[in-house]
C-alpha cells in the first residue's frame, strides 16, 4: 500500500470520526427510582456540529449490547439506512427513537471504519473511500420477572393492585422494566396510606437479579405510625370566631362531631390545600376581597390518647397540630354597581350604545344593591346571569354567550368598592377545520354527521360538548376527554381548527337492560352491531323478558338518509304481555305483533321532531275466572283480536341540563284496523347542579320530573291491554297497576251468596312528579334522597260505551319517599339502581258495598307501608 493512500484513508477515518461524535442517552442508575429527564450526550454547539450528508457511506448497521430483543426489531424504528449517507441529524433522531422505546438504560450511537485488506499494491490505484459502519450501542433494562407487594398491614396486595390499577400503573411481566412505572406506583402508595393517617408511609423498591437477565421487583411497604390531626389554630383572625372557620374546614377539621368516624382527622398537604381554597372564598364572600391565608405550618407532638381494644388504656402517639396564619385585611361594602357596554373593535368603553335605561335595569336584575357586603360569590352569580341575558346575546347567533369582565376598584380609605361589568359582545370563531385523529375504522361522515359543530359555522363550545356527548352515548366511541380536544385559535382570522382524537370500542356492543316496572321484573340483551352492511346503519336486537312480560325488537336505523339530515329507521317487534294483577290469576295474556317505521329530523341542535307509522296486531286471552262483568269487559269475551293502524308525531328538547320528550298518536279511523284511539305523553325533566366532585366527575345537584300520559277512545270501546297499568316506573315502590283506581266485580255462588272482588283496572289518564337531591360518593356511585307522587284516573268518558264499574271511595293517589343507591356498571355503560321506599300515604283502605244482605266492608288489596326495589337504567 503506498504511503499517500494510507494517508488517505487514515485523514478520512478521522473526518468521519470528528463529524460523527458519540451521540446517546445517559445511563439510568437504579439506585434512584425517581424519573430522570431523558437527555442525549453533549454534541458539537450548533455553529460547528455539521448537518446533512457528509458524503460518507454507511456500509452496516450494527447493535451492540443486546441479549433479548432481536436487531430486525430495533432497524424498524431506525431511519438510517446501510448504502446512504451518514446524515448526524438522523442518527441523533435514531438515538432517541431507540431511547423512546424504553427498553434500554442507555443509548449510544459511533461511526467506525471496518478494516480492509486491499489486493493491489500499485502507487497509481485509485484512491476509494472508507468502509464505515454505525454502531448502536445499548444497555438492555433486564426483564421483569414479578412484583411483590410486602410489609403493609393497612392495605392488603389486593388493595395495592387495585389502587395501581385505577390510577393506570401497570406492570407487565416478561417485559422490560420500567423504573418510572415503579417510582409512580410508590408514590401511589405512599399517597393511600397518608389518607388512612399514615402520613409517615416510605415505599423502598428492590430489585432481585434472576439468571437470563431478568430481575424480580419488590416494593417494601413500610406503613410508619397512625398519625392524625389533634388541633387546627387559626392566627391572626379577628372578624371571625375560631369556631366559625373550623365550621368552613371540610377535609381537614378534628373537631367536627365524629370527626374520626368520617375521616375528618387525617392530614395530607393536598386535603389541608383544599380546605384552605375555602377559607379564601369565604373571607371573600363576607367582605373581605383582600384576605390572604398564609402557608400553614404542621408539627409532630406526642399526646397522650385512649386505646379501648382490646382493653382500655393511655397511650402516647404522635399528633399533627395545624396553625394557619391568615391576614384578613379591611372590610369592604358595595358602592356602586354599573354594567357598561366594550367596543370590542375600539377597545373601548362605550356605555352610551346601551339604551337610555337598560344599564340600570340590568342592575336591578342582578340581585345587588349598594352598602351591601362585598360578595366575589355573589358578583360571579351576578356575571353569569348577565351572560344568559338573550338581550344582551346577539342576535345571528343566540346560542354565543357576550363575554363580561367584572372589575373592582377597592377605596382603601372609605372601605368601598365600586364594581362594573363590562359586557363585550361575542365576536365568534368560525371553524375553519374538524379533524378526528386516532386509529379508525369508522368513516370522518359518521363523526360529522353526529357531532353538532360543523365548519364554518361558529364555534359554540357548548355545541360541541353535546355532540362530543352525543356520539359516546351510542356506545361506539369512548367518551372524549377535554384533554382529547385540540383547539388552535386564530385571533387575526377569528378562526379555530379542531382536532379530536378518538378512541373507537368497536363496531359491536352488547348492553343490559331491565327492571322492575309495571310489567314486573325483565331483564335483557341488547346487541347492536354498526355498519354491517357497508351503509353506516345501526342494525339492533333486543330480547328482554320476565315472568310477566317478553320482548323482541329487531331494528335498522339509518342516519343521514340521501345525504341529508333525516333519520329512518324500520322496526319489526313481538311483545306478549301477562300481568298478574288480579290475585292468584292471571287478568289476561296479550299478544303483539307489528313493525313501525320512524322517521326524524333534527331541527336545531338541541330539538328533534318524528313521525312514525305502525301497524299491529293483537291478540288477547283473558282468564278462565274472569268475575262477571270485571271492568267492563263483556261476560263472553274471552279471546279478542284486535288490528292497529296509527300514525305518531314526537318532539323531544335535549339540552345539557333539561330534555322534554313529547307525542301524540292517533289509530283507526281512515287508518283502518279495529282499535280508535288517541295517545299523548309529556315527559320533562331538569337537573339544577349544585357541584362536581373532583374524584368521580358527576355532579351533585336537583333533579325534577313531570310526566302526564293518557289515552282515549273516539269510537267504540278501548281495549283492556290499551289501558295504563302504571306502577314503579312513575312512583318507587308502587305495585303494577297501584297508580289507577281498583275496579269492584261480583261471582255468584253455587249456594246464591255474592263474593265481591277488587282488582286494578288501569287507568286513562296518568301523571307523576319526582323530585331527588343527587350526591356522588364514589367512582361510577350516586346516592340520591327521592320524593315521588302520582296517581291515575279511569275517565267514563274516554273508555267508550262500556264502563268500568269501579270501587266508590278509593282513593289512588301515591306517595313514596326514600332513598336510592345507584352504581354504573364497568364496560356494560348501565346503571343498577337499588331503592328502599317508604309510603307516607299508606292507610287501610275498605270499600262498603250495599248487598240485599246488608252493608259489607270490602277490603282493597294490600300495599305495602315499606320495601325495596331495583330497577336498571335511570328513571329519568
């Protein structure tokens, strides 16, 4: 080899290697478990570090290090490639994807010239390039063999597990450890035990080397000593008592009456934190807006306490003693309320564009006055009602709330605050673009025709919540998070692109449903499956059924019919209803059978308006002890069939807070059939929350309901089976039939002696009212304290010729009180719900029949004074 190419090669290996330094991450050391930020090696400052081709080959592709996982694996998440240039700026981004994967402890990247032997000696050969090869070099994080909970004798390994688990900490075996998911889950437990008043908790993590690279984890729990609040001290307060700041502790206040039982005597910086956010909003508002609290200090004291079990005695054990500076400033009234009017182009204020008036008008609206305390409570009630004001919305789009400031200027001096709120008006952002992101099987048209929001409309952040809302409900899609939404405001262009990233279940679901309502006790399937025939249609089947009644649905509906907004859907269903309301006996077996077709239309984004057409069939059995001349029902009648053409309208208001379902039918006539009847129901319900708990996310609040239904004939008589035979579906805890008057029969006897008898006889006319104060007190967990009433009526006028002959002196209104339990079920997306209702209104009830042998009392049947109840899905 002639000496000019050995210099050559020997000044271009060193080019290479002073071009491509060694890029890599920092070594992971185990002996501290907390997450340390990933960063790469220093490289070359960005003037000298050289970028793009060198104009170097790579000739291989090397990785060194690894025990377990094979090279093909790692070359697909490389971009370097053998045969191109060696570009720095890709091996960098090599390096990090090798450390993303988080497989390794550390990754390192060289570049090395592979020794060649050359044939040809000749002072005249050709000089040729280098032969490089880029190395990976990589520490492999050993596998994980297992992981042991040990040392805790508060919180059990099932405890841990389930604790790890809600929080989203997993651990798979046989994969590679990762030290961040064992630092978090530490932290988690460590976290339990202080909110079961062990502050003082450590979790250590060891880890076992095992032979073939692989390592058992075990975290040892040391629970420390049983540590809780002895006293809270206030300093520096002097417009309020002691007393009456304690009263405004909710998570941390030792002396509220059993405060041990309810866990008000533990101790955890993020529990006093929250307890002293209160404390501000209270000196806030009571007239004190400049009212700080200062850090609070707690500190260990051994007090002296009784033990009782297993005997009674004193003991010492340490205690947290809590002092909390606050500096409570000056006291502060009301001087003045104005409500002006911002420019939003001008930036300025212009309250002369409000009408001559409407300032002061808006004032008194607002529920202020003048020398009143100062209230940062009341003034946020005041600046959201002036947003709901439809004077002030404009008037293209009434949905946008105009945006009020609400400014303060305090007179240290005088004590007196005067208060203005600047109402601007909604300037939109249109919605220049809606992008779903996320792995998808279902087509962008299925998620626009469902969510509300459409480009180049205004952007309405509520909209968007009810389609986002709208679109989980039909169990597809799993709800979508405020952190899946991904707003870009363009102030200059007044525009917004969205993109939402989803997260699809699957194209199948399977729901429970069931109860115990008027027709007893069903339980049943619902398997839906979406876009099985390639159309984007919603095929379901339902099947639900009990001792009293069966159900079978089978339906296709379709959105956006033709491309429009219209919705159609066909139904064919078999129902056969047999209701045991007559004792021992069934009153009569029913039979339907019929499809509907049903048609909707959204007309704004809250309102829907349908028709439906439906024919049907009815076949009815009564039974074989009928009493003579029972509700009506002719003595012969033991079999009837009957034959249903109608047509239907319905109109439903879903908002976020209220939804109001109503519909009208109407059968016979020039529809033809046997059956001539008009139905109408009303249903309205609203929420009125009071709050949102931050662990579960629902919301504590009122709930109402008023429901009216009822159904008449226009010719010829109604049929028993078209009766409302209302029951706990309406009133917790009434029976089947028990809202509707009882209907008085007599048999006659062999001997010549009547026997009478009593039996709901349903009703023509139904109405209801619910009212229930909602509480979450777990994950997928309400509490509710309920008051129900209703009661139902057989009009004479609306049954037709035949009349009911009813028992004189019932009285059929119901009442129950109680309180329910309500528990959503994992992945099936059902609530179960479990009631224990009282009946204020239960008396003994008898009815006095006049028989040629004198007065007899006849008693009504039993209804119970108490009982509990179930039922599946929300009442309402």
């Amino acid at each position: 080899m002639s000496a000019r190419f050995l210099h050559q090669r020997i000044v271009g290996a060193a080019f290479v290697l002073a071009l491509v330094p060694t890029l890599g991450s920092a070594p992971s050391s185990w002996a501290d478990t907390r997450p340390a930020d990933i960063s790469q090696s220093s490289s070359p400052p960005p003037s000298t570090r050289p970028s793009g081709d060198s104009g170097l080959i790579i000739y291989r592709i090397e990785f060194r290090g690894l025990r377990r996982i094979p090279a093909s694996t790692l070359r697909a998440h490389i971009q370097s490639r053998e045969g191109e240039a060696i570009d720095v700026n890709r091996i960098e981004e090599d390096v990090r994807a090798l450390d993303a994967l988080g497989w390794f402890d550390a990754v390192s990247a060289v570049v090395e010239e592979i020794p060649v032997l050359l044939a040809s000696m000749e002072p005249r050969a050709v000089p040729v390039d280098p032969l490089l090869r880029l190395v990976f070099i990589v520490e492999e994080r050993p596998f994980l063999s297992a992981i042991e909970f040990r040392g805790s004798r508060v919180i059990s390994s099932e405890r841990v597990a389930a604790l790890l688990a809600d929080k989203g900490i997993a651990f798979k075996i046989a994969a590679p450890v990762d030290p961040n998911n064992l630092w978090r889950a530490a932290r988690a437990i460590e976290a339990q035990l202080a909110d079961e008043r062990h502050p003082l908790a450590k979790v250590h993590i060891r880890l076992e080397d095992l032979p073939s690279a692989a390592v058992r984890a075990t975290l040892e729990i040391y629970d420390g000593p049983e540590v809780s609040v002895r006293k809270v001290n206030f300093t520096g307060n002097q417009a309020f008592s002691q007393a009456k700041l304690e009263r405004q502790m909710k998570h941390v206040a030792p002396d509220a009456r059993f405060a041990g039982w309810r866990g008000k005597d533990v101790y955890t910086p993020q529990r006093l934190q929250e307890d002293l956010s209160r404390l501000e909003e209270f000196y806030r508002d009571h007239g004190y807006p400049e009212a700080r609290i200062g850090q609070p200090v707690a500190e260990l004291e051994a007090a002296r306490a009784w033990r009782w079990l297993p005997w009674p005695r004193r003991r010492t054990a340490p205690k947290y003693r809590i002092t909390i500076p606050v500096q409570e400033g000056r006291f502060y009234r009301l001087s003045a309320i104005d409500v002006q009017r911002i420019d939003a182009a001008q930036n300025a204020v212009t309250g002369a564009t409000l009408p001559p008036g409407q300032a002061d008008a808006l004032v008194a609206r607002l529920g202020l006055r003048a020398d009143e305390p100062y209230s940062q409570k009341k003034l946020e009630n005041a600046r959201d009602a002036l947003t709901r004001l439809p004077e002030l919305h404009p008037p293209g789009a009434p949905s946008l709330a105009p945006t009020v400031e609400v400014t303060g200027r305090l007179d240290p001096e005088s004590g007196t605050a005067r208060v203005s709120f600047e109402v601007s008006e909604a300037r939109p952002y249109l919605v220049r673009r809606i992008e779903f992101r996320g792995p998808k099987r279902f087509s962008d048209k299925y998620y626009r025709s469902r969510v509300l929001l459409k480009e180049g409309e205004a952007f309405e952040p509520e909209k968007l919540e009810r389609g986002l809302a709208r679109l989980a409900r039909e169990g597809f899609i799993r709800p979508v998070r405020p952190d899946d939404v991904d707003a870009r405001f363009d102030d200059q262009a007044r525009a917004v692109d969205l993109a939402i990233h989803v997260q699809e279940i699957g194209r199948q679901k399977i729901s429970l449903v069931g109860g115990h309502s008027g027709l007893g006790s069903t339980v049943g399937l619902v398997y839906n499956v979406f876009d099985l025939l390639g159309g984007e249609e919603l095929i379901t089947a339902h099947l639900e059924g009990g001792p009293e009644s069966l159900q079978i649905l089978l339906s296709v509906a379709k959105d956006s019919l033709f491309g429009t907004r219209v919705s159609l859907g066909l139904s064919l269903y078999n129902n056969v209803v047999k209701p045991a309301l007559a004792p021992h006996q069934r009153l009569f077996r029913s039979s339907t059978s019929g499809f509907v077709v049903n048609t909707s239309y959204p007309l704004t984004s809250q309102d829907t308006f349908g028709a439906s057409y439906q024919i049907a069939r009815t076949n009815t059995s009564y039974g074989l002890l009928m009493p003579t001349g029972f509700a009506g029902l002719p003595n012969a009648s033991l079999e009837a069939r009957t034959a249903s053409r109608s047509v239907g309208l319905n109109e439903s208001h879903d908002d976020r807070l209220d939804r109001l379902v109503s519909s009208a039918s109407v059968s016979g006539g020039w529809l033809g059939g046997t059956e001539n009847l008009v139905r109408s129901t009303v249903n309205y319900s609203r929420f009125l929350p009071a709050g949102t708990d931050q662990q579960s996310g629902s919301q504590s609040g009122w709930a109402f309901r008023g429901f009216l239904s009822g159904v008449s004939s226009y010719r010829g008589d109604m049929p028993l089976t078209a009766r409302l035979f209302a029951g706990d579906e309406l009133v917790r805890g009434a029976g089947p039939g028990e809202l509707g008057p009882y209907a008085l029969s007599k048999t006659q006897n062999a001997d010549g002696t009547a026997t009478y008898h009593t039996a709901p006889s349903g009703a023509d006319l139904v109405a209801a009212a619910n009212t229930e104060y909602r509480v979450p007190i777990a994950p997928r967990t309400q509490a509710a304290a309920f008051f129900d009433a209703g009661s139902g009526w057989l009009l004479p006028n609306w049954l037709g010729p035949d009349k009911a002959v009813l028992a004189v002196g019932d009285s059929n209104l119901r009442a129950a009180t109680g309180v329910e339990l309500r528990w959503e079920v994992p992945g099936l997306g059902q609530t179960v719900r479990i009631h224990y209702a009282i009946d204020p209104l239960h008396i003994r009830r008898l009815v006095m029949i006049a028989d040629g042998n004198g007065i007899l009392p006849i008693a009504l049947p039993h209804r119970r004074r108490a009982g509990l109840g179930w039922g599946l899905g929300a009442l309402f």
